[in-house]
C-alpha cells in the first residue's frame, strides 16, 4: 500500500511526539537545575527578612542539594517498578508545589521543608528525563537529545543568578520561587500530552519497593554529605563521626541489598564494566567542574581585583559556553560514537586544567577565562557522551536505576569537590577565605588546586581508556 500524499492525523501526531517529548525532558532539566542556581542568590536577601545567620539560611540551598542526592537512586529504582512517566507527572506536580510553597513560606522552617518537597520533585525530574530519552526517542537521536539535556541544565545553571537578582530586585525573594511555578505547570501538561504510556512487565507477584534499603542509603548519603560540608569543610571531630556514620549506613545497605528479593541497587549490575567506568568517571568529573565555582570567585576577586558583579560575568562563561555547545557535542556522538567522543572530551578537559594549572597571573582575566572556554566544551562532548554510551547499554528495564545511579555519582562528586578541592585551595593559597592573601598566594592556590583537578581527569582518561568501555 502507498504512503497517503499527505500526513494524516494520527502521523503528523507520531512525528510530533517525540519533539514534545523532548521539550517536555529538556524543560524537566532547565527548572530542575534552575532551582539550585537561582536561591543562592536570595540568601543574603533571605538574611534580613528573617534576622537569620548565613549558616542558617544556607540550608534552603543545602536542603535541596541533600535530598537530590539522596533520592536519585530510589527514584530511579521506583520509575523501573511503577512507570517512569507517571512518576515523572507526580514529580513535576510535587515540584511546582514545592516553588509555590517556598515563596508562600511564612517562616525560615517552613521554606526549608517546602524546599525539601521540591527538591524531592527535582530529584524525579532529573532522574527520569535521563532514562525516558531512550522510551520516547529514536536510537539514532540519544546522542542529540543527551547534549540537549545537558545543554538545558546549563542553561538553568547560568541563568539563574542573573534572573533570580533581576526577580528580586522588582517582586522580592519570595519571586524568586514562584515564577518556576507557571513553567512547571507547562511542563506537567506538555508531558502529560507527549511522553509515551507506561508499558510494566506483567507479574504474578506485586514488585516491592525496598524501603529499607532506601532508608539506610538515604542515612549514609546525608551522614556523608553532612561531612563533607559541614563547617565549610573544615574536618573537625564532628566531621568524623558524620563519616563514621555513613561508612557504617553503607556497609548495612550493601548487606541489605545482598538479602532482599527487590534490592534497591542490584548489586550484579554494578559488576558491569561500562556501569562501574561511567560511574567512577562522571564523580571524577563533577569533582573537577566543581573546582572552577570553588576556586573562581577567589582568584577573581582576590587575586584578580574583581567586584562581584564582575567576578559573576567572567564566571558565567562557563554555564554559556557549555549551553552553546551541548547540542554539537550530541551530534558528534552520534556521528562518531560514544566511547571516542567521552575520550575527546576528556582530553580536552585535561588540557583545560593544564591551562589553568599554568598560566601566569599577569595575564589577568583571559588567564581565567581562555582555560575555561577549553575546558566546558570537553565537559559537555563527555557528558553527552558517557551518558549515551551507559544509557544504552543499559535495558528498557533498568534505565530508571541507571539513570540514578548517574545522578547519585555526580552528586556525590560535586559534594566532594566543593569540600576536598575548597581545602586544598585554602592550604595552598594560606587562607580561608576570610584571611587577607595575597595574588600571588592565591594564584598560587589556583594553580596547584587545578594541577590536583588535572591528575584527576588523566585518571578518568585511563578508566575510560581500558577495554570494556561501551563504544556504541
């Protein structure tokens, strides 16, 4: 039978499926990473409105990060066993709440819980735009649409300061939450319209949900967050304990997962090559994509002379700079493959901290910004990349826990990254922060911190190198 001349209905409604589809995750992604960047720019405003100390308002940014982090897997894990897209509507909902709540909170408690519900929401949103790519799209087009994910969520990063600054100095801090509001209902019925129906695997039993499991991952996540961030950083006894407690949480979730007939995590798939190299790489390089938010803003105030504006404009290359080259990146892993590309990226991030590792103070702002327009194209090409090659790898019935398990190594990474490479900055440049150094100390401190990040990415380099890595 010959094509019709002309689309009918039900064809031009499956071609535009699956761009509605994207647009629905690609916008997932922008209000997710929208909601860390755009509230650290409230906290002083937040200060005065509730006569709080800085360490307490911070936990309206800590709040979200610690419950993104501990709920990647568990939500991944629970999109395999109950849809992925009806988890995703009721994360979207449970996100636009959230934003409405935090900007009608009448006290600091209360925008911190209502700060927790949406970071609940956006650990489903992350975690699932992931793992839907591959329900709601073409094999062909997984590269693409990965680069798009990724170049939305820098989007959401960079934009955030500018637009939360500009929401504040007009409506108030309250703004701030409540104009993602409107855009999370629009993305709620763009998905609703688009993503494809849940198909789950008939069983005799009813599949369970390993709470337990959850529970204690979720216990070991914040212990070990808390550690890493507590006090600035600084190790202390406290510290200690908090690692001694995650260390203790974790080994009782590993034999949970050993015991139970639904593990949470099952522990065979990690045993996976390309699983286990994704994972190590994607913590490694988080760890390292964080030192420039670290380190940055002292060497361009300090070391550098900048105001905070100032220091603010040059910082924002990298968020632009990676949303401009996020769909070229997809493209090229589809053109050349996952596993070159992830290798392409890497060195070119390898050569960016060599960059920035090297070059001398007196070659002012472009010694800061030429290294870091090396080094966010090759984050984003590897990004695309590692996501692609583990994504597909993985089947239609793990892609939920896969997914988490990428958002939980990269959480883990920037957590880690913020605490280890901030000391090691402090050590080698002779301050905290709040002591006076010098440029040539601070500079100092840029350049051993980013020979640190260097080594690092050389060993994602030699993980990713070795034989096993999926090269689809």
């Amino acid at each position: 039978m010959l094509d019709p001349p002309f689309p009918t209905e039900a064809t031009t409604a499956q071609r535009g499926a699956p761009r509605l589809a994207l647009a629905s995750l690609s916008l997932c992604m922008l209000l997710s990473s929208l909601g860390t960047s755009i509230a650290n720019v409230g906290l002083p405003a937040l200060v005065q409105a509730f006569a709080a100390s800085f360490q307490q308002v911070q936990w309206v940014v800590l709040a979200y990060l610690l419950v993104i982090t501990t709920l990647s897997v568990g939500v991944g894990r629970l999109g395999d066993l109950v849809g992925r897209r009806s988890l995703l509507l009721a994360g979207i909902a449970l996100f636009t709440a959230g934003s409405a709540g935090c900007g009608l909170a009448s006290g600091l408690a209360g925008l911190i819980a209502a700060r927790a519900v949406q970071g609940a929401g956006a650990a489903v949103m992350m975690t699932l735009s992931l793992a839907l790519v591959g329900d709601a799209l073409p094999r062909d087009r997984t590269g693409s649409a990965m680069g798009l994910l990724g170049t939305m969520s820098a989007v959401g990063t960079a934009l955030g300061p500018s637009l939360g600054g500009a929401v504040i100095d007009g409506f108030g801090w309250r703004a701030i939450f409540l104009v993602t509001v409107p855009f999370g209902v629009v993305a709620f019925m763009i998905a609703l319209r688009s993503l494809p129906v849940d198909r789950l695997e008939k069983r005799g039993d009813k599949p369970r949900f390993d709470m337990l499991g959850t529970l204690l991952l979720a216990a070991a996540l914040v212990a070990y967050a808390l550690a890493m961030t507590w006090n600035r950083g600084a190790f202390g006894l406290l510290n200690g304990g908090l690692l001694l407690a995650a260390a203790v949480a974790a080994l009782l979730f590993v034999l949970v997962q050993a015991r139970v007939a639904e593990p949470l995590i099952r522990l065979s798939m990690l045993r996976e090559p390309g699983l286990r190299k994704g994972l190590a790489t994607t913590a490694l390089v988080a760890a390292v994509m964080m030192t420039t938010l670290v380190v940055g803003p002292f060497h361009l105030t300090m070391a550098l002379g900048l105001d905070a504006s100032g220091a603010g404009l040059v910082m924002a290359i990298g968020p632009v700079v990676a949303a401009l080259s996020g769909v070229p990146a997809g493209r090229l892993v589809d053109r050349f493959g996952a596993q070159r590309m992830s290798l392409v990226g890497l060195a070119a991030m390898a050569v960016g901290s060599l960059l920035f590792a090297l070059v001398p103070l007196q070659i002012g702002i472009a010694g800061y910004a030429v290294p870091l327009i090396v080094l966010t194209p090759g984050y984003a090409l590897f990004q695309a990349a590692n996501n692609t090659a583990v994504m597909r790898e993985a089947g239609p019935e793990g892609r939920g826990f896969v997914s988490g398990m990428l958002g939980l190594a990269r959480n883990l990474g920037l957590i880690t990254g913020a605490s280890v490479m901030g000391a090691v900055f402090a050590l080698a440049a002779g301050t905290d922060g709040s002591a006076v150094a010098s440029p040539d100390m601070v500079a100092t401190g840029l350049h051993v911190t980013f020979g640190l990040a260097g080594a690092m990415i050389v060993m994602a380099l030699a993980i990713a190198s070795r034989s096993g890595t999926p090269a689809a």
